[in-house]
C-alpha cells in the first residue's frame, strides 16, 4: 500500500455505548488551556457557530469521520494486530461514539496535517501542541501533557542543563513545539529546527554525530532508547507541552464540543489512564535479561512447559530449544502475560492469529505453545524459496513479531540499497529504516518499529544458545549442571 492509497483507508466500527460520569481528571495547567480553547471558540461569530451544527449533522449523516494523522508509533502505524497508536485509538472510539467509519490520511508530517485540516477533513490528531493562537484551527480540550527532554550522544560530557550545551549542534521537530526558549539562545550553540521529520530520524542523526544533542518528549526516548544505544536521556527542558487535537477554525464547533465531551468521559471513567499505560507505561519489551536471571527461570519455570514446547516442535518440526526461547522472549514463560499492544499468553498471539489458528483461550499454555509454533512455520513456508537455511528461520521469526508486510517491505528497501533481500544480515540492517519517513513512505505498509524485530531476533538467539549449552552440560556432566550459571551471554 503506497503512502497515496494509505489516504484511502476506512475502518468501519461498531458504535461504542459509553455511560460514564462527567467529572474530567485534569491539572489546574489542564483547566487554564481548556478555558482558552473554549475561549476562542465562542470568539468565533454567530454566523460561524450557527454553521457548526450543521458541520456535525454532516458527519453523522454520512456515518464518516475523517482524521489526519502521521504515521508514528504514538500516532497510527500497522502493527500485530492491524491499525495501533495512541491517537488512533482514541480517534477510533470517538468515531464509534459518533456512529460513523473512520478516515485515516496518513501521510503526514505536523505542518502538512494542520495544512490539511484547515483545507479538508474533519480534524488532525496527530501529537500536535496545544496552541490556541494558531491561525485557522481551533483545538480540543487537553488531552496528555509531554515532559520535553534534551538527549544527546554517548561519549559526550554528561548534560544537566541549558549551560552544558554551549559549544554544541542540537535539532528539534519543526513544529512539534518543543525546544522552549533554546531555540531563541542560538549564540551560545547551533540550533538545527528540522522539518519534516520524525523521532527516530532525529535520533539516528544524533547518533551518527550529524547533531550532538536533540529535544524531544520524554515518552518518545523511552519507545526508541532501545534501538539507539549512543543516545544518552539529559535533562528535562522546561515545563511539560499539552497535546491537543485539531479542528477546521470555521466549520468545527459542534465537533470540536462533542469530542471535548467524549475526551472528559474517557477521563473521568479511567479508560484514558488505561491507554496511556498501554502506549507509554511499558518501554522494557525488548530489554534482554541477563544470563543469571535466565537461568534461574530455566529452572524454575521451564520445567512447567518444557514438554509442550517439545511436542509442539515434533509437530512442527523446530527445535524444541527455539520455540521455547521465542516463548521466554515474548512472555518471560508466564501464561498470563499481557503485552502493552493486547497480545496475551505464553507466545503472545494476537486476537486475529489466534482465530486463524483455532486457539480460543490465549492463556492456555498448551493452545498457545502449539499455536504459536504453527504460526512460526505458517510464516516459514510464506517466505519465498529464494530464502534458505537460518536466513529464512530468523525473517520468519522477524516476521511474527513485525508482520510479514512490513518484512517484505525491509527485503524491498534492502534491494534497493543495493544488499540481498534473502539475507537476515541485510534485512537486518533495513528494517530500522521503517522508522524513517524517508523510506517508509516508499514502502506498501508504511511505518513499523522496524528495530524491535532485530532485537527480537538477537534476543531469542540468545536464549537459544545458552539452553543449548544447558541442555549439552546436563546430558554430558549432569553432575556439574551448576556450572552453567556461570556462563555468560553468546553474542548471536
């Protein structure tokens, strides 16, 4: 799907029924923004506010709401289980509040969203700053405060304030609204105000020394910390930013009330707190545990399944060693386990899969080791034959945690590099592309935490190393077994 079709997605949904109390969970920051948008709105002429109802009547009639939005982890992307992202699924229930389908535009970077607002489409939610003097938009009430940080590359003298970048070349979001004040002091360093860019792009020039230090939200360093390891946290810059959604300024009123209204229900039932610790409580995924702490698990929670994992391998002709370490990096072999996105169970299947694959209760240890080894070799055997030996085993693992479309899309920008696309050591070194805006808006299936598949794969090779030196030490020295505990981790 080019990033031009992207415009015409719609997902239809089933109109959600709210009955929540009324009382908002808002700062005394919160209660001061909200008066001003409420503000400018009725500043609005009567002409323009006796339009309004008609604007919203239009939408209900149609049963079609339409959004535009960036394709950003926090914003909307395809992920496990199709369309995900903060504001896409806070857009996806307001729409079902309404009664109507949703429109994303997708292919969009903050000045070109609140352009396209203006000129069509019935609001932008796409992490903008709350800026109520903003010509020709009006916003919604706040909907999450951002704590802005300054990172900046390893090696460098650590940063614990303003003065500390002196000398120094530092970039922000152009529009995004951050930066503060730094951006008026650009005596003391270079201040770099980048258009059309998104995080990871920001942090990767950061990282490769293009930029010393950059300004972003706290949350967004944390989603991407992991794939940038020579990118430092600093300080927190000034007080934190308010995100908010936008709205046409001449046509919206009745809009802008009944998303206002739908946002303080939200709030006040708790639903809201829920997803921001979906999308921003959890940054630790990835991390990968340290070869005591794994082997303690071995012994103390393996034993419980390592017979399933054994037969599910029989069955599907893996290494019974793999399937069990692709089931320590999903869930720590905890049955119960519940990712941030939804997925649940021992190898985290998703919804979708799990229907596909006959597994009515996730939380089976046995239907989900089962299922999930059977979802391995479906994507095993979907991968074409060009690909070979472990090559084909690490993208089909890639490609159960990222989803196959957006492999494919790695293997394309792999070839267009110039690197084989039958390679994990190429597709590797491409997927973290999917990141940036450059590429991803080249590709059928648009962004993907493209760096999350290569340390997953990294990972599990892992896992998969040390109990296959466990597993030789019990068999050979079953008497020295202990020694294992001592190893440390393989590099894959």
């Amino acid at each position: 799907m080019t990033a031009t079709t992207r415009l015409g997605i719609v997902e239809c949904l089933t109109p959600a029924r709210y009955h929540m109390p009324l009382t908002p969970k808002t700062s005394p920051r919160h209660t001061v923004l909200s008066l001003l948008a409420i503000l400018a709105l009725w500043m609005l002429p009567d002409t323009l506010r006796y339009e309004e109802q008609g604007r919203l009547e239009t939408i209900l009639s149609r049963e079609l709401l339409s959004v535009h939005t960036r394709n950003t982890p926090t914003t909307y992307y395809e992920g496990r289980e199709g369309p995900t992202g903060f504001e896409y699924e806070l857009v996806r229930r307001f729409a079902g509040r309404l009664g109507a389908s949703l429109t994303i535009h997708t292919d969009h970077h903050i000045d070109s969203a609140l352009e396209a607002v203006r000129r069509e489409g019935d609001m932008a939610a796409a992490a903008l700053p709350l800026d109520p003097g903003l010509p020709g938009v009006v916003f919604s009430r706040p909907i999450i405060e951002l704590q802005t940080v300054v990172v900046y590359r390893r090696g460098l003298p650590p940063m614990e304030a303003p003065d500390d970048l002196s000398g120094l070349t530092i970039g922000a979001i152009r529009g995004a609204g951050i930066g503060g004040g730094l951006s008026e002091r650009q005596t003391d360093y270079l201040w770099k105000d980048l258009p059309r860019m998104e995080t990871a792009e920001l942090l990767g020039r950061v990282e490769d020394g293009e930029l010393d230090a950059a300004v972003i939200f706290e949350h967004q360093f944390r989603l991407n910390r992991l794939f940038f390891p020579d990118v430092e946290r600093g300080f927190p810059l000034g007080k934190p930013l308010t995100m908010a959604w936008a709205f046409p300024a001449d046509r919206s009123l009745a809009l802008v009330e009944a998303a206002n209204h739908f946002l303080t229900e939200l709030h006040a039932a708790g639903e809201f707190d829920a997803l921001v610790a979906r999308y921003f409580g959890h940054d630790d995924y990835l991390e990968y545990v340290g070869t005591r702490t794994f082997l303690a698990h071995v012994d103390e929670r393996l034993p419980d399944y390592d017979e399933l994992f054994r037969e599910a391998a029989r069955q599907t002709d893996f290494d019974w060693k793999l399937l069990a370490a692709m089931g320590y990096q999903e869930s720590h072999w905890d049955p119960l386990a519940t990712s941030p996105t939804g997925v649940r169970g021992m190898m985290m299947l998703t919804n979708a899969t799990a229907g596909d694959l006959g597994v009515s209760n996730r939380l089976d240890p046995d239907q989900s080791i089962h299922g999930g080894a059977r979802y391995l070799r479906q994507l095993h055997e979907r991968l074409p034959e060009s690909i070979q030996g472990d090559n084909r085993l690490y993208m089909a693992m890639a490609a159960y945690n990222v989803g196959l479309g957006h492999l494919y899309d790695a293997r394309l920008i792999t070839e267009r590099r110039g690197g084989n696309p039958d390679l994990w050591a190429d597709v590797r070194e491409s997927l973290p592309l999917l990141q940036q805006r450059e590429w991803h808006t080249q590709t059928k299936y648009g962004y993907a935490r493209g760096g999350e598949p290569v340390l997953y794969v990294r990972n599990i090779r892992r896992y998969h190393e040390i109990l296959s030196h466990v597993e030789r030490s019990r068999r050979e020295f079953p008497r020295l077994d202990t020694r294992a505990r001592e190893m440390q981790p393989l590099e894959p």
